[in-house]
C-alpha cells in the first residue's frame, strides 16, 4: 500500500517537475550568475591630459555608443594637491574641496561629461603623492609611504567634492605593484601590505564623512607578482592580501612584528584587476597567488576565509561583492613584445565578459583603454611602455574589438550534440534576441528569448556546430557578429 501511494504521488508530481524543467531552459540564465554588473571602462590619459572641453564630450559620447555604463577616472594626488615638488607641506585645507589651492580642472572635466552623457562615475583616489606627503621627501620618490593621514585629507576632500556626481571612491591603485606603492618590501619582509592597510583604516572613514552614502572599494590590486622580494618588487595579489590581513598561509591570526596593534581594515566592496596578459581568460594562473580573471571563484573563497577570520569586515554584511575595475589585452600591432593578436584580443575580451558575468558577486566588469597609448621615444620594450590594450589604435582607427564591444557573442561546445551561446546587448535592458543559424546561402531562426533587465542572455542547444548571430531591436535590426563552431 505504502509503494502504491508513493507511485501516485509520484505521478502528481511528474508534471510539476517538467514544468520547472522546461521553465529552467526558457528563462535566460543570467540569474545564476552576475545579471546585474556594470561595463565599465577607463582611460585617464586620453581624458585627463585633453585641456578642452569639447574634445572630453566628444570622447565621452563615443564612449557611450560602446554601451558602456559606467566611467572609472582617477584622481591623482600629486596633479590635484598644491606645489606636489615641494618637500615641505603647503599651508592650506587639504580636507577641504573648496579650498582654492587644489587643481581639479581636469578631473571636473571628466566628471561632469561623464554625468552629463548619463554614466555612472567610479573615482579611484590614488597615488602618485606630493612629496611633501611622502615618508622622506629626500629621496623625491612620490611613491615612497604615502603618509596616511595625509591621504585621508585628501580622500576626504574628493568624496565631499564629488560625492553628487560619483557613487563609487577606490582606495589608492595596484598597491602591490612597486609602480604606485613602495617599498614593496624591505629587509623585514613585505612592507607595502602593512602600509596599505593603514591608509585604509585612515581613509575609509574619511571618505564616509565626506560622502556617506557612497560605495568605498578596496583592493585594486593587479592580478599577478614577482618571485623576488625588494623595494621594486610586486607582490602577488593573495600574499599581499594575506600579509594585509595579517593571517599566515594557513590562516592563521598574526600579531607580531608588523601585525603588532592589528585593526582590521573595513570594506564595503573589493576592486581587482584580473589581467590575464598572454592567457585566455579561462585558464587559471599558474601560481596559487596570482588571481586572474579565471582564477575567480578561487579568489571569492579566499576573500570569504579573510572576513570569517574577522580580519576584514564586510561593512555591508555578509560576503563581499567584487568589482573587476580593469581588464584587457595588449595587441600586436602595435606593440611586437607583449601584444597578442587582434583576432585573440577580439575573441577573448568577449569570453573575459562571459566569464566575469558566470563568477558569482562580480558586479563590474572593465575594459581599460578606449584607445592606444602613443609609442614612446626610445628602442625595442621601452618604446611600448604605454597600455596598447586599446579598442581603437592611438590614431583612433577600430580595432575589431571595438567592434565587436557593444554587442559580446561567445559559443562554447559543451558536448558533441549540445551548445551553449552567451551574450549582452549592450548597455543593457530588456530586449528579445533571436538566434539564428546559418543554412546554406542564408539564415534560419533557431531561438527566441528575452535578456535580463541589463542585456544578458545565455542559450543551450542541441547543434552539431556552424555559423551562427543573434538579432534584437524594434525596426532596422541590430546584428551581432558571427560566431563558426565546429
């Protein structure tokens, strides 16, 4: 009796279950995995160094065509701060954001275009310092301990002076990379953690005062490191964040030496830079305290392990979010050293989306530059020290990445019968988007379905392979690139 009434429930149930079954394959996927992130893109010397207005809008509207929503500029100390050569502290306010000694020209300029075309604006407060706020001016090294102090000052007076047009302030940039923080190390072991640390706990309440409703990232960290210790040597992102927690490889609590007096820095979100330079974006890194784009779900869990230990605190509860700030890949042309071609730029910036948007709590993903950075004077790698991670080359020409940006299209073989199709329709909302699939001289509708509320979408089929593009909008079609599989 008991086997005959389980057999009946069973058979109420069936329908139920292939009704959820067949809802789980209508609905687009983008649910499961980060439907509501940000594109973001930032590209301070082709908008900071531009003295003219017109020439800022003109670059800002090409921005917004890319569909982009949200803007990340930073705000240089040094650029901003009175008399930045000097070793000995001009008289003026320095939490002040009307104080007339500091330059914001440039960052107004940026800023205001920016709300003015509609995006979101993210403002990284960073170094390089004045001299005269470094830890010895003596050695005219503007990267050399920033005192902390002296930057809560002046993170304080960016978020009370931007605070209505940005909604997002980063605490400093990369400063495990010797290139914006040092010593990275020193004959005690590594110092640029520890220092950092106490430009959080100074800085994070600083920019809450100035504008307290506002997201304050930590981290920006790039996404890989040196073998080497020394004053010049990056440290890879985990080691540093292990060090600025201060917890040992195992986790465990550390109160000695550097750790002496431990406060546990604060964090309403964490910013990184998952570069994976030569890699495809799903390859993980070779070393376990590198973090690239593909080592996400690896770099999630350490993050839970620091904020269950108690030695960073998610301010807004529960597990921290992660913005990817910047991201991209050096192409060859121009750059003949450390560029990847244009077709692998085109192809894996559009699987680096698809895989920040699969990492759960990623909420930003970034491209840096809009363009080319100039080649500069000098032989062989020296010439090529500017970012050539461009969609558009320094004399503006499209990459075709660039034109592929707006609309990302990636088709992966999950088995010989089955496929998986992802994309977005940017800048986002909710669009139908028929799939199509080329058949002989022409194309034949093989699905329909609806984005999340910002463009996503993600289809399983069942296809041996061959060409495909997907379709949305009212009126004159908008067209994604094509995609072959075999």
């Amino acid at each position: 009796m008991r086997d005959l009434r389980r057999s009946r429930e069973l058979s109420l149930l069936m329908p139920i279950v292939l009704l959820i079954a067949l809802l789980t394959l209508l609905l687009p996927a983008g649910a499961a995995a980060a439907p509501n992130a940000d594109v973001l893109i930032i590209d301070d010397q082709l908008l900071l160094n531009e003295q003219d207005q017109a020439a800022v809008d003109r670059h800002m509207s090409r921005i917004v065509s890319l569909g982009v929503d949200r803007l990340r500029v930073s705000a240089f100390w040094d650029q901003i701060a009175p008399h930045p050569g000097r070793r000995h502290k001009p008289t003026f306010d320095a939490a002040s954001p009307t104080d007339p000694q500091y330059n914001f020209a440039n960052l107004d300029r940026a800023v205001n275009s920016a709300v003015q075309h509609g995006l979101k604006v993210m403002i990284s407060i960073t170094t390089p310092a004045p001299l005269w706020a470094t830890g010895d001016p003596s050695r005219n090294d503007r990267f050399w301990k920033p005192k902390p102090d002296e930057y809560a000052l002046f993170a304080r007076a960016i978020a009370a002076r931007y605070g209505d047009r940005a909604d997002q302030f980063a605490i400093s940039n990369e400063p495990n990379q010797p290139g914006w923080l040092r010593p990275q190390s020193d004959r005690r072991g590594y110092y640029a953690p520890h220092h950092y640390r106490r430009m959080v706990n100074a800085a994070f309440p600083a920019i809450r005062a100035g504008s307290p409703r506002d997201t304050i990232m930590v981290g920006e960290l790039a996404a890989s490191g040196s073998v080497n210790r020394g004053p010049g040597s990056s440290i890879r992102p985990l080691a540093f964040l292990r060090a600025f927690a201060c917890v040992s490889r195992s986790f465990h609590k550390l109160s000695s030496g550097r750790c002496k007096n431990f406060k546990a820095p604060r964090a309403d979100v964490i910013g990184h830079h998952p570069y994976s330079f030569f890699l495809r974006p799903t390859r993980h890194s070779a070393n376990r305290d590198d973090a690239a784009i593909g080592d996400g779900r690896r770099f999630l869990r350490f993050l839970d392990r620091l904020v269950r230990k108690h030695r960073l605190i998610s301010t807004r509860g529960g597990k921290l979010q992660v913005h990817y700030t910047e991201f991209g890949y050096q192409t060859d042309p121009p750059d003949p050293y450390a560029g990847i071609s244009l077709k692998k730029q085109d192809r894996w910036l559009q699987e680096a989306a698809r895989v920040a948007w699969a990492t759960p709590r990623v909420r930003t993903f970034a491209q840096f530059r809009l363009s080319d950075g100039p080649k500069l004077p000098g032989n062989g790698f020296d010439a090529w020290r500017e970012f050539q991670t461009g969609l558009l080359f320094h004399d503006m020409r499209p990459k075709p990445s660039y034109l592929s940006f707006r609309d990302p299209f990636v088709v992966n073989r999950l088995s010989r019968r089955k496929l998986r199709l992802w994309g977005q329709v940017r800048p986002g909302g909710r669009h139908e988007v028929q799939i199509e699939r080329k058949r002989g001289g022409g194309w034949k509708r093989v699905a329909t379905l609806n984005t999340t509320r910002r463009g996503y979408w993600q289809r399983k089929l069942r296809s041996r392979g061959g060409t495909f593009r997907y379709r949305w909008g009212s009126g004159k079609k908008r067209i994604s690139d094509h995609v072959r599989v075999r």
